[in-house]
C-alpha cells in the first residue's frame, strides 16, 4: 500500500506543478485531494490484497473527488514515465498485467 500512496502522491505533484505552479508543496486544493486519497488506500476494505482503483469493484471515493483524482491521473500518468520511470512502470505493470491486483 505504501507504492501506492507514493504513486498518487507523485501523480498529484506532478498535476499540482504544471497547473498551479507549486513549486514544492501542494497546493491547499491538491493537499486535500492528496490527504483524502491516503485515507481512502489506508481504509481500503481490500487491505494488502487490493486492486488498482480503476479495476475496483467498491468505489470509495465520492463522486467529486473520484472525477478529481481522475483529471490528475489523466495529466501526470503519461509525464510519470520521464519524470519516475521506475514507480510509472511498477504502476503499469501491476494495473495491466497482475488483473489489477497489487502485490
């Protein structure tokens, strides 16, 4: 579960940077969005054994927050690759090739 919280938090920064020019800390907006997503993986009802969000048959982010964390995701997920290569190709691998199952 940690690769997964260092995953979105790289992903956030990544957003946060180019659209609200922060430098090195989030944004309030991102920081919120950043905090809410760690309690959501932390309480994930699927505990160590859980799928990659996107392949997840419980949908616990609220709606709003599941579009916004959507929008950072579409941004940063192709970027991750130049800027972490190795957390964008752990990332890819396990969504795409583990049936959506973190390991």
């Amino acid at each position: 579960m940690n690769r997964e919280v260092r995953t979105v938090s790289t992903m956030i920064h990544i957003y946060c940077r180019a659209r609200h020019g922060a430098a090195k800390d989030l944004c309030a907006d991102c920081a919120g969005l950043l905090e809410y997503a760690e309690e959501r993986i932390e309480h994930c009802p699927f505990g160590p054994d859980k799928p990659e969000c996107n392949r997840c048959t419980v949908h616990c982010y609220q709606s709003e927050m599941r579009e916004r964390i959507k929008e950072v995701m579409r941004y940063a997920g192709p970027r991750m690759i130049w800027r972490h290569p190795a957390l964008a190709i752990r990332h890819l691998c396990r969504s795409r090739y583990s049936g959506g199952r973190s390991k």
